[in-house]
C-alpha cells in the first residue's frame, strides 16, 4: 500500500522545506506508486549525465534542477533531442549558472503520443478532486477536462476517459492507432491512490504530459505542491 510506504512518505517530507518536490524526486515518487516514468538520471555532473546518455543511448532530454526554478520553460531549462557527448556537456554547463542549479534531469527522448493532463487538488470543500484533460501546451486553450472526486473507482476512470470531447483521438482517430484505454485507466486509478495516500500532505499534482501509447501510458512531467 502507499500509504504505508517509507520512501514515498520520505520524498514528501525532504521537500518539505522548499514546498514543492523537484522533478526528479516526483518521478521516482510515482514509480515507486506503479506508474510508468522514462528512464532518467539526476546527474550532479557531467560525466554522470554523458554516461548514462550512452548507456540508453541518444538522443536525450536534458532538464534544469532547481529549487529556485519552479517553471523551467521560462529559463530555457528544458532541452530535447540532445544527440551526442559534447551538445549535452554544453547545456550542463549552461544549465549550471541558472539560479540555485543541483544538476542536470537527463532522460530518454520519449517518442510523439497523445498528450494528456492528470492532475488533483485538494478542495476545501469537496476533499480531493481528479481532473483529466487533453494536456500539452494546449491545455488551457482547449479547455477539454473531466473532473471527479477521489478516490476513483474503475467505472469513474471509464467515465472520465469516454467524458472526454477528443476521446476519439484516444481511439485512433483517421487511422491512427488506439492508446491502450486499459493502461490508461490503470494509470487514472493508480495516481487517485496517490493522490489519496498524500491528500493530508499536498496542495495539487500535476502530470502533463501523461504521453499515451498503444501499449503504455508515461509520466513525461510532473509536479507536486506540498501543503502549508
């Protein structure tokens, strides 16, 4: 059970200090929970970030760690298809003279799929509140999400999924091919016992991208904000 995990309980409380849980941190959170994350480093060093880029092999994405940095994008924090040695050592040390730099998140160059949103806040008056929307940079234009209190039962992730207005793209839209629907409700519920685990303990969680995939779905981004 979450709840009674230690390492899960531990990464929430070490980043009690900063209010947030970096990234790396919140990947390895929801892989301990189940869900499935890229292959990643947090890499302190150069060495490290370029020996793990050969081990999974190029090209690779290269992120900004930081306390100090909360929206990564804005600082140029965020680098893919990164192809080989010496491009990736350059954007470390880049990256080293942004403000509050603890190294680099070096991770597999994910292929293109369909970009959703997963993410939950704590209502005062409701409790927790699930959201599932069509993710990527176009979330807040389009606008198309479904929400539901947690926890979530298996027939309210089919709910949230079909309540969708792009559904059809989940299900292979002009020829495409299908996500699995099965992944993705596995993904829905597994994060709803996230959610539930640490709704004493957070404020929201957001994954965005959740990428789907005919056989998987990935926690491509995430973030977590503590309570106060």
């Amino acid at each position: 059970m979450i709840q009674s995990s230690p390492d899960i309980l531990r990464i929430i409380e070490e980043a009690r200090g900063e209010g947030w849980v970096l990234e790396p941190d919140a990947k390895r959170l929801f892989s301990l929970a189940g869900l499935v994350v890229p292959r990643f480093v947090f890499a302190r060093t150069v060495d490290e970030a370029t020996g793990f880029s050969r081990e999974i092999g190029y090209p690779v994405v290269a992120k900004i760690v930081s306390p100090k940095i909360f929206h990564k994008s804005d600082v140029g924090g965020v680098v893919v298809g990164i192809g080989e040695d010496g491009r990736l050592a350059a954007i470390f040390e880049r990256f080293r003279n942004l403000d509050g730099f603890l190294g680099v998140l070096v991770e597999e160059m994910l292929p293109k799929g369909i970009e959703l949103i997963l993410g939950a806040k704590i209502d005062l008056q409701f409790g927790p509140m699930i959201l599932l929307g069509m993710g990527g940079t176009g979330v807040e234009i389009y606008k198309d999400v479904v929400l539901r209190m947690a926890p979530l039962a298996e027939k309210d992730a089919l709910a949230m999924i079909g309540g969708l207005k792009a559904r059809r793209l989940l299900e292979g839209y002009r020829g495409a091919n299908p996500v699995d629907k099965g992944k993705l409700t596995e993904t829905i519920l597994g994060f709803s016992e996230v959610v539930m685990a640490l709704k004493d303990r957070i404020e929201s969680i957001d994954i965005n991208p959740l990428l789907c995939y005919p056989d998987r779905c990935m926690v491509a981004d995430a973030r977590i904000i503590l309570s106060g």
